[in-house]
C-alpha cells in the first residue's frame, strides 16, 4: 500500500445401474417455459455471485448437462479444456442435442436450448429420467452471460454449428462438415462476458479440479478429463487432471480419509432402489472426532441436507442401538447411543437419484422429497442390519467407539451445565480477559481475537471502545481436529471463545445469538501467527461453520514494513509492496525500513493506523465455497489431522506458490 490517505475500508474475499431412457430423445422433447429476459440484468439470481464463484459456476452448468447424458446411460467421456484465452470448451460423447425443429418454437431445439430461458429436456418430456438441471436454464444462462458461445453438434455423420454473442444469435443453424456415422456428442465452447464478470475472468484449475473430481466420483465409470492450456514461465507446458472411478462413491470415501486412520479396512456400500429413488450410500468410521457426511440429489450437493439425508441418519441411529443392545454391549439401565455418538469419526456419502427431486429454495441445497427419506431409511437399515451380523468385529468396534463418544459428550454436557449455572448465579458470563465495547448491538460490533498478551495490550489501548472489543489468547489453543468435546470444552482459550461470541456450538449454536457481526482474527504476520489463526479457523470451522457460511469472520492484515523518509511514512503489506513503494519514493540510504515481526512490535497508534482503523484498515473475508465442501473437510483434516504423509504431499505440492516464507 502507498502512503496511508485512503479513507475506506478494503475487505477482500479470502477463502444401481440406471437404464437408458426407452422414450425418444428428438426435438420435441425440448420444452420452452418463458423467455430469456433479465439475466444480463440479474446474474445473481441464476448464478448466485458475479465473483469467481460465479464464474466457475458457468463451467459446472455446462457440464451438469453432459453429466445428464451420462446419468441417461448415453455418455462415457467429458473433457474440458481451459483454453488459452480463457475461454472453455466442453466436449462430451453423449447423444448431441438435437437439432430438429422445435413445433412450438419454430427454431432449431439447439438454439432453442440456448436462447430461450427455462426450455430445456428435462421437464418430463421424455428425454431423461434423472437430472441435476432441472430448472431448464444452464445452457441458456451460460450463453446470455458469455461474450460469445459456439456450439458444435456431431449427430448422424454431420456436424452442425451455431454461435451466439451475449446471448445473441449469430447465424442460423448450420453443417459445417461431416463425421464419422456412429459419433455423436456436442461441444461447447464460451467466454465468460467481462462486462458481467468485472472481478475476474480467469479460471483457477484447482477450483475445477475439486468439482469435476467430485462428478466423477458421483457417476461410476464417468471419465472426465480436465486440461490447461494457458502456457507461461509459471506453467511452461499444458496440465492434465483425468478422473475415472469405477467404484464411484466407494472411492470417494477412501479418498476423503485418506487423511485419517480407518477404524476398518472395509468401505461399506449399500445401494437399492425404492419408490422410484436409486439410493447409494458409501461409508466408513475413522479415528478422528469429528462427522464428515456429504449428500447429494441428482449429483447436485445439498450442504443443507434434507429428506435423504434424515432418512440415512435415523437408519444408522436405529441400527446401532439395536445391534448394542441385542449384543449386551447397552445394558437395559443404559440410555441410547445418539446419533450424534455413532457419528463421531464418521465418513459418509449420501447420493440419492430421483425423477422430480422438490428442492427447498433456489439455491438447491435442501431436499424436501418425502419418499426419499423413506427409500434411505429402508435399503440402510436392511443392508447395515445384515452386514452388521455377518461382521461382528467391526460392528463391535463402531460400537465401542460410539459409547467412547456418549460418555464424553455428557462429560462434555457437565461442564457445560455448570458454566451455564454459575453465568446464572454470578450474573458474570463473559470472561475476564475480554475487553467487551460499549455499544450493545451486535451489527456495530466487531470482536478481534487477538495472539498474545503484549498485543492484546496495545489493541485494547489502540480501539474504538464504542464497537471494537479485544479477546487475548494465551499461546496456541488446543487442536480441535485432534479432541473430543469434553477435551474442547476444558480448553481455557476455547471456553473464553464460545462465551464472548454468545452463539454456543454444535447442536447449541444458535447464530441469533451472536455479539459480534465481525469476528477479526488477528495474529503475527508470521509462520507461528499463520498456524495460530489455521487453529481458530479449524475450530470455527468445525464448530461454528454458519458464522463463516454468514460472512462474520475475517483475517487482519497487519503490515509487514514501515518506511519513514523525509517524516512521511508508508506501510507495506507484502516484498512486492515495498519494492513498489521504493520504486516510487527512491533507495536512498536515508530511508528508514522496519520489519515487522509480530504485531507487539508495534505500539497502540500504529496498531490502530494500519490494522484496526475501519477507515483504513484492509480485512480477508473468510469465505466458503459449498460446492467444495468435501475438499475443504479433507484440507483441514490434510493440515491438521494425525497422518504427516498426506500433510507432507500437500506442502510439496503447494509450496511453489508461497514467495517468501519467513520462519
């Protein structure tokens, strides 16, 4: 950053086999529902964000319809390609969309699919029997927010070809060459619009790897082939990523932990289907204290959960507990396993496909299918029963992990209890370390969550005692990727945490209850203060995931160097920022550079110019994308769980990015 005169706040953005359908799939099958007006105008409301999730979002579009062919039992290979211009191409070797006319239409079902909003094959016209995009407006959204978009349809030795442009038709339909007889498929290629996307319209690899990984592990035997085109000194030569999984979510599962130590080797697999809902459910337990359960509907994540989901938990929390009891394992005098306690150390997919999955709001994140729950509940509960009894060492290790867990959580019930009777008695409930402000409304509030006593002394001195408030913490709290609740629960720092946030955790969270809308993270610019702030991010996360999913938690960013010249001072966040700055005022051997090692170094008027002034400070917003859910559970497990080997493969295989490591 220049010279220190800017006066807004910057915050950034941190981060069964299913038959092919008998029905005809031509022309006719393509339905129109209403036009295409207004998503030039609204993106949000059909992508969600304009930002780089939207962005990406574009992509999976696209390929959720190919991932349908598949679904249909008409495809076998996807491959994307970022292109070098940014743009990308989808080919896929499904059945082509077809290029008919439409009768209600008048137009070619091809353009008729990109041009016109909500017209689409999968509104119980015939051409397919399951799908994620259900709403018909994929293709069409992608194209109205491109720059341009081509489509290439292979269907009876013919290749056919239309472009549009921001939505636009270019030219009508047309054969632009021929092909081989039996080859069929389409390809898409597009441009994100950088009228629509002002923040970025450049893809990031990883960020489609974690998505199309995750596709090709919901649909057994799917190949999709990811590759990077974009050449440069960074990336010398093009990057391929092939996912290809015949064990579908069986491997999913043994890839989530491989980070962790499985109770058993075995991955447990059950599938079935029942009132028209395919059901797969794919599991295993590992040493770890904490639930990593994904579902899906039609390939589509549901972070929300919903009716299959409540159906897979009441099947396993019913099984359990009779397995114990009939096994003496629960004594009569003995209260149930919870769900919760035959959950702990818990990998599960959950993926359900359904012909008219009734999703709750837009955003698709909750399934309100009653049959679904009953289909779940039913091929669990009859295929856990039986591999329980034909198991019996497994089953009892599960078991005796999940007692483990009930008597720990009411330890944990306990100390809870009691802090809860003395807040009741003493009428003192926030901890004494906590320097709380004055204004009492939770929307002016902030809370800086701060590594150090010495720190904590300049940033109570250096606040706004109106709306900042200051928790110190006593050295590193306690990894929670690595205790138990009734261990987290005694933990001094994390006591004081839960109370000062006022929300509770876990099943008592309750996020109406917060006292801060901004919790601020802040610690040295350091390799110590970069583990300290993963350990309160692995916590929150854990515990408290709304208050990230809500937008409540940020990272601080305190400067790194101070230049003094000619009693002008500047601040610099980064090298780069320093060498910009020298650039512009000049190396002379007269100014004056201090390095910041921790934010002690620093007194309570500097602390409040560049780190805690609203007006000048630069904040990360702590955000998190739903759509990777799965990677971010196995990146924190990576980074904080027990096995080096997976942690050692991460650090080699990022640490080409880290420029400067300052240990």
């Amino acid at each position: 950053m220049s010279e220190l005169n800017n006066n807004t706040e910057e915050i950034i953005e941190y981060t069964l086999d299913i038959s092919p359908v008998e029905a005809d799939y031509g022309a006719d099958q393509i339905q129109i529902l209403e036009g295409l007006e207004a998503v030039r105008k609204r993106p949000g409301m059909y992508i969600g964000t304009t930002s780089s999730r939207g962005l990406h979002h574009l992509v999976y579009e696209i390929v959720d319809n190919s991932v349908d062919e598949a679904l249909a039992g008409y495809c076998d290979t996807i491959n994307v390609t970022i292109n070098p211009d940014n743009s990308i191409t989808v080919v896929d070797n499904g059945r082509g969309i077809p290029v008919g006319i439409n009768s209600k239409a008048g137009l070619p079902a091809v353009e008729v699919v990109f041009t016109i909003l909500h017209a689409g094959g999968k509104f119980g016209g015939g051409g397919y029997k399951v799908s994620g995009g259900l709403h018909g407006v994929g293709a069409s959204v992608v194209n109205a927010l491109s720059e341009w978009l081509e489509v290439y349809i292979y269907q009876g030795g013919k290749i056919y070809n239309q472009k549009y442009e921001r939505g636009h038709v270019c030219y009508p339909l047309k054969v632009v060459g021929e092909c081989e007889e039996e080859k069929t498929g389409t390809k898409v290629i597009f441009k994100p619009d950088a009228q629509i996307f002002t923040e970025t319209t450049v893809y990031e690899f990883d960020v489609l790897k974690q998505r199309l990984r995750e596709m090709a592990f919901l649909t057994k035997g799917l190949k999709i082939i990811l590759r990077d085109e974009r050449i440069s000194e960074e990336m010398p030569e093009a990057k391929e990523r092939i996912f290809h999984y015949e064990g579908g979510i069986k491997e999913f599962v043994t890839y989530l932990n491989r980070s962790k130590t499985p109770l058993y080797n075995d991955v447990l697999y059950f599938e079935g289907k029942r009132n028209n809902v395919y059901v797969e459910v794919s599991m295993q337990h590992n040493d770890s204290f904490n639930e990593s359960t994904f579902s899906f509907v039609n390939n589509i994540n549901t972070p929300e959960g919903g009716t299959h989901l409540v159906g897979f938990r009441n099947a396993i929390t019913k099984t359990f507990n009779d397995y114990a009891r009939s096994s003496k394992m629960l004594k009569d005098s003995d209260s149930n396993l919870t769900g919760e306690d035959i959950r702990e150390g818990l990998t599960a997919i959950v993926s359900v496909k359904i012909e008219d999955p009734q999703f709750e709001g837009q955003t698709k994140q909750k399934l309100g299918n009653s049959e679904a729950r009953s289909a779940v509940d039913g091929i669990v509960s009859e295929q856990l029963t039986y591999f329980l009894e034909q198991n019996p060492v497994i089953a009892k290790s599960i078991c005796e992990k999940s007692i483990l867990a009930q008597r720990a959580r009411d330890a944990a019930r306990k100390a809870r209890d009691l802090t809860r009777r003395k807040t009741a008695l003493e009428g003192a409930a926030l901890p004494g370390k906590l320097a709380d402000c004055s204004d009492k409304d939770p929307k002016n509030c902030e809370l800086y969550i701060v590594e150090g006593d010495s720190a904590g002394g300049s940033a109570k001195t250096a606040r706004s005692r109106a709306t900042q408030a200051i928790l110190p913490l006593r050295g590193k709290i306690l990894n929670v990727e690595k205790a138990r609740l009734d261990k987290i629960y005694a933990n001094a720092e994390i006591k004081a945490m839960i109370t000062a946030f006022g929300t509770g955790i876990h099943d008592d969270f309750d996020i109406s209850k917060l006292r801060y809308h901004k919790i601020i993270l802040m610690t040295d610019a350091d390799v110590d203060g970069a583990h300290i702030a993963t350990l309160l991010l692995t916590f929150i996360y854990r515990f408290m995931p709304e208050l990230i999913k809500q937008g409540h938690v940020y990272l601080a960013m305190p400067p790194l160097y101070k230049l003094e010249k000619n009693k002008k001072v500047w601040y610099a966040y980064s090298d780069e920022e320093l060498d910009s700055i020298l650039r512009e005022v000049g190396r002379d051997q007269n100014n004056k550079i201090q390095r910041y090692k921790g934010l002690g170094e620093m007194d309570a008027e500097q602390l409040w110019e560049t780190t805690m002034d609203p007006e000048k400070r630069i904040l990360k917003k702590v955000v998190m994308n739903e759509e990777a859910e799965s990677e971010i559970d196995l990146t924190f497990t990576t980074l904080m769980g027990d096995k080096v080997e997976p942690r050692r493969e991460f650090i080699e295989e990022n640490a080409k990015f880290v420029k400067n490591l300052d240990i």
